[in-house]
C-alpha cells in the first residue's frame, strides 16, 4: 500500500508554497520553546521544527527545478511568433534525446508520434494559442491514440484549462503542457523515463 499525502494537509500545502514558509514555521517553533518556555522545552521545539525543515528542503529542491518567472516570460513570448509544428519539435527533441523515435503523426488530433519500445507518446501542440482548453480536444486525443495504441499523452496548452478538462487529463494519463513545463522542455530540464 503506497502513502499519499492529502492535498490540504499542512505538509501537502508547505509543499507547494515557498520553500521559506517551512523554515518561518520550524523558527517559529523553536522561538516559541525559547521564549514561552524560558528553554525548558528547547529539545521539544527543535524536534517539531525538523519535519519543517524537511519539508522546506524538498520544496527548495523542487523548485530550484522550475525555470524562473522571467524564463517562463521569455518563454512565452518566444512561443507566440512560434508554429505548433515548430514547438512541438522542440518538446519532440527531449524524447529523441531519451532515445525516442519521433514522427509526423497523420491525422488532425495531434503533432507527433514519439515510440520507444512499448511506450507511445501522441503530442499535441496544434490548439497551443487557444484562449481556453475544454475536454473536447482531450478527448479528440485519446480517440486518435486508441487508433495508434497510446500509453501516454501530452498537450500544450498556454492558456486557461477548465477543471473539466484538468480532470479529463488526470483520468487518462495526458500531461498538460503548460508554460512553466513547456519552459523546462525549451531548456531541456525534463527527466524523461
């Protein structure tokens, strides 16, 4: 039996904030233990503050992984006098690098058909200027990637993405490219598996 974590655990919410938060929470801990208790409970503090820590570690760690928000600016800016054809490449050559075989894929639901032994990748990157992502795209996807037997999915998507849609992705294994994610392709910062 795998743990997760609740979204809205304290711990789960330290994650995705500022990796500061967790150092302001463990400090203010062992200020409380000094303070309050006069030292008493000195130990007691530096004990409750060492999950904070933890934690503001591994959020500091994620998120010297992120581009940076003038990066992403750069990004996005690049991008609008971009083509789908043309970013769709520049995501495609991360799984080339990964040893991925990239070709034209031929229909209108996507880009690109990435394969590597038994994992195939349909890439979509056509709506990428759209103003607002629905589900129908997504599903647009998926029914293309049943044609070509599919394991994964990813689509670029830089403007708004309804919940709808948000949860259509997360129940069928598509990865929403966003701009901060597109900016880690655009450097070539992504783990590929």
């Amino acid at each position: 039996m795998a743990f997760k974590m609740s979204e809205n655990s304290l711990f789960a919410i330290l994650l995705r904030s500022a990796w500061w938060y967790g150092i302001a929470i463990g400090l203010a801990l062992i200020a409380i233990s000094l303070v309050l208790f006069r030292g008493q409970f000195l130990l007691l503090g530096l004990f409750a503050a060492v999950p904070f820590f933890v934690i503001a570690g591994i959020a500091g760690y994620r998120q010297s992984k992120q581009p940076s928000q003038k990066r992403m600016l750069e990004v996005y800016e690049q991008t609008r006098k971009m083509k789908a054809s043309q970013i769709a490449d520049k995501i495609a050559a991360n799984y080339v690098d990964a040893r991925f075989d990239s070709e034209p894929f031929k229909g209108n639901a996507a880009d690109l058909l990435l394969t590597r032994g038994n994992r195939t990748l349909l890439l979509c990157a056509k709506r990428f200027k759209a103003g607002n992502t629905g589900v129908d795209p997504l599903k647009q996807l998926v029914a293309a990637g049943e044609g070509v037997e599919a394991t994964e999915y990813a689509y670029v998507a830089l403007g708004e993405v309804s919940s709808a849609a948000i949860d259509y992705a997360n129940q069928n294994d598509i990865e929403l490219i966003q701009i901060a994610r597109l900016s880690a392709y655009f450097d070539g910062q992504v783990e590929i598996g």
